[in-house]
C-alpha cells in the first residue's frame, strides 16, 4: 500500500530501515509483540490520527509546538495537540493514566517511572531526545552580594555555615536535579548534607526566588534568562559547562502506548525530528520559534528573552557577555535526538549515587527496555536524518570525569560525595 504523504511505500520503508540497522538486526530490538503489531494491518498508517503531547512551558518544548504550527505533523498523517502542563508531576500522572499520548518530559522521570522511584512502577519508553543542552544554574542576586560568582566561591560561603541555603529543582530524579547535584558535587558540596534543596515547577522558579524561598535554582529555559532580566539572579553555571552536548528533554510515553500505536509512534517522532531540523537551520527560523513558543498558551514571557539563549548570546547578569557555541541544540544533524543507551544509563548511575536506587540495576537492560532505537531509527529514514556509528556515546564531565557506559556500577560507586 503505498504512502502518497510519506513518498515511500511500505516494502520500500522496511527495506530502507532495514539499511541502516546496525549492530543486531533492527526488528531484532523490537519485542515480538511489537513486531506483529506494526505491519498487522499491512499499512504504515498511524493508528491514531491526533496525539495530546504534553509540555511543560520552557524554551526546549519548542520542537514539539513547531511540529504542530508548521504542519509537520500533517506530512506523517497525524494532528500533534500540544497540552499545557502545570508541572512535572502533572505530566508524570497524565502519561501513567493515558490522559496524554506522549510528552516533553525530563529524561531521568521516565527512568524513575520504570524503575518505581519518583512515582509508580510503569513500563516506559523514550522516543526521541527533544534537545541538548540549554539549562543553567541560578543564585540570587544576595549571594553575589557575598562574593558569590561561582561554584567554588559558594563553597567558601556554603563553609562559614552562617545559614541554611536553600536550592531548587524541578523534579527529584530529573534533569535539573541531576544537574544540580553534580554541581555542587564537584565543587565539594554534597546536596545531601550542606544545602537543603526543594522542588518547584519551572514557570514558578523566578517567583519563589523574588520572594526569597531559595538562594538558586537549576532549570531550563528562559527562567535563567528570566531572572536575570528582572535583576533577581545570576548564571553561576550553564549546564553545558558540566556536560556539554547532555541529553536534555525527550519524547516520553509508556510502553504499553507504543506497543499499540507503534505507526503513530514512527509519525509523532519524524515530525518532531523535522521540527528540529527546521529550528536549527536558520536564525529567522528560531526568531520564529521562540515569537511563537513566548505566546501565552506555551511559555508565557517576552520572546526576546527566550531568543537570546537559544541563538547562544548570553549574559550572566553579573558583568559576563559571551556567544555559546554549545547553547540549545534541537537537531546537531539528528546527534542531539539520537536515544543513546549511555545517556539514559548515565541518570540510572546518578539515581543510584544519590540514594535514589537502593541498588544497582541491570543498566543496559533498562536503557534497552526504555530507549527505543528501533522506533527512531525508522522515523529518522523516514524524515532523511542520519544515524550515529553506535548506541553509546562518549563525555567527559566538569570534574574531568569520563562516562562511556561501560562499567556504570564501578562509576556510580566512583564518586567520593555520594549517598
């Protein structure tokens, strides 16, 4: 049957993901339910012609808008709903009832609902990588005050113990919370004893710091950029300094989802991958993102503070101007959406480092169970976008500490501040 929209016909696309398997065979990834699922009808057509992603409002949700407002959707045969969401709990709950389809959502929640921590054990998938890149670390504009203007300047004033200093995430086995600790880790500060930390949602960051409910903050953008604008806060750090290229946001839905809808699934993820294939390929075309992400029924704030960081100008509000040439990357050439195995096993040994699993897991085998290299591949034929030589990837850290993956248990027990 042959796909007018897509310009391939069914025995065409499995011949042309059949090229680009590597490694095992592709369908070989797929559990054999899956398998007999996708082709039973003898169509690529997606089993659901609307899907309700949910985003929370942040600069790195934009790829999803895009895919909807310049119809990238329509070209795979499905309507993307973006839905608004008030916090990452929020999200969590809607993707484990099936309130959404799929959602932006921090890469290590999707772990942590596969393994029962921040939230109930459900069987989970990744699709896609939305983004690299692009947060930063917040500290009031009173800590500057103190000689505060970097990691190792807020140990010395953490060391006086004067106070309780207070620190902000987003989700306590997220990104950001992930990002924080191993920042303060590697300055000596261990989040777990010298600071107390909360959880705020991303859109409320700048207001409970107006307010003096914390002294700093890790969270996507704009609410950095947003603090400084409004001359409450500073960057200490951008989270590309601690990891540069770091998986970021992803296209997150549960397992049982994409075992019925794994067309759908396919369609959802190569128009988000054009999305930010065409977000990257231009400067006018991220004025036009983040003109349309700032609108209130996405991020709600002025667009040329959204703007700034995305082209990579940025201002760290006490004196620092520079270009960014690792800021937020939406495609990188399809590198910044690959699902590495390593990334996924990477907050599997930062989840486990700080108390979070009690115990080692079988790390590959959860970033096999989660990551769904069998689906992106598929969409990024589809969508003409390249693939990387292998599954696992390769960083060195700010603390100069290398992660390839290989032996995640004897890395996560590495680290001299830990749980």
């Amino acid at each position: 049957m042959e796909d007018k929209k897509q310009g391939f016909s069914r025995r065409e696309f499995i011949k042309s993901t059949t090229a680009v398997a590597t490694g095992a065979s592709l369908m070989g990834l797929v559990p054999a339910g899956v398998r007999s699922a996708a082709w039973a009808a003898g169509s690529d057509a997606p089993e659901k012609k609307e899907v309700r992603i949910g985003f929370i409002p942040l600069t790195d949700c934009s790829s999803v808008v895009m895919a909807n407002i310049m119809k990238f959707d329509e070209k795979y045969g499905i309507k993307i709903i973006p839905s608004k969401e008030a916090s990452w709990a929020a999200v969590r709950d809607k993707l484990v009832n099936g309130e959404l389809d799929a959602a932006h959502v921090l890469y290590g929640l999707v772990y942590g609902l596969q393994l029962g921590i921040g939230g109930p054990k459900k069987e989970m998938n990744i699709l896609m990588n939305l983004n690299q890149n692009g947060q930063a670390i917040t500290l009031a504009k009173a800590l500057n005050a103190k000689g505060v203007t970097d990691g190792a300047s807020l140990a010395k004033l953490l060391a006086k113990k004067e106070k309780e200093y207070t620190f902000a995430q987003t989700f306590p086995t997220g990104t950001h919370a992930m990002w924080l600790n191993y920042w303060l880790a590697a300055n000596g500060i261990d989040p777990l004893k010298d600071v107390k930390t909360i959880t705020v949602p991303p859109p409320q960051m700048v207001a409970n710091m107006r307010v003096g409910n914390m002294d700093g903050y890790c969270v996507g953008e704009p609410w950095n950029n947003r603090a400084i604008v409004d001359g409450i806060g500073f960057t200490a750090t951008t989270t590309q300094d601690i990891w540069t290229d770091h998986p970021e946001k992803v296209l997150g839905t549960s397992a049982e989802w994409v075992a019925k809808n794994p067309n759908t699934a396919r369609a959802m993820t190569a128009a988000i991958l054009e999305a930010g294939r065409w977000i990257d390929s231009s400067v006018t075309n991220k004025h036009k993102t983040a003109e349309t992400v700032a609108q209130k029924a996405y991020v709600n704030t002025d667009s040329d503070v959204i703007v700034a960081r995305m082209l990579g100008r940025y201002d760290n509000g006490i004196g620092k101007v520079w270009d960014d040439k690792n800021a937020m990357k939406f495609f990188n050439d399809g590198a910044a959406n690959f699902p590495y195995l390593s990334d996924g096993m990477w907050f599997l040994t930062q989840h486990k480092r700080w108390g979070l699993l009690k115990s080692d897991p079988d790390y590959l085998a959860v970033a096999k169970a989660v990551n769904r290299i069998d689906i992106y591949k598929q969409a990024a034929t589809a969508a003409g976008v390249s693939l990387p030589k292998s599954e696992m990837r390769t960083s060195k850290l700010i603390d100069g500490v290398v992660w390839d993956g290989k032996d995640p248990a004897k890395y996560a027990a590495s680290f001299k501040i830990k749980a």
